[in-house]
C-alpha cells in the first residue's frame, strides 16, 4: 500500500466498515514519518503517543457506535 496515494475517504471507510482501526492507520503513518523524515526533514517534533491516544479513542467511539470526527 502507497501511503503517499491514499485519500481520507478510503481510510474513513475502512474505519467505517471495519476492516481497519484508526490504531492501525496512526501507526502505518507514524511509521512512515519516521522512516522518511531523517531524509526530508519535514518534521519538527511528532508526538507518537499523543497520536496513539488519539487513535485510541476514535476506535473507541466507533465500537460504541458513536459519529466519528
């Protein structure tokens, strides 16, 4: 998967569906920021649990049933 290609509307989908967690996706994109920023230097600072904890809730209200932001 090209991360660099994906659109929002296929992550929400999948999250919609789900086939995937936003855990999952936070972590593919964590991932790829760290493996690409030492080259491109795009980013100052990324907060990994921040993101994470993040993730986490977005599951969680998906589990319940609940609007996702």
């Amino acid at each position: 998967m090209n991360l660099k290609q994906i659109r929002v509307s296929e992550v929400r989908e999948s999250l919609r569906a789900g086939s995937s967690t936003a855990v999952q996706w936070a972590d593919l994109f964590l991932n790829q920021i760290e493996a690409e920023n030492p080259r491109i230097n795009a980013y100052l600072a990324v907060d990994r649990e921040r993101a994470l904890g993040a993730a986490r809730e977005i599951d969680r209200r998906a589990s319940a049933g609940s609007p996702l932001p």
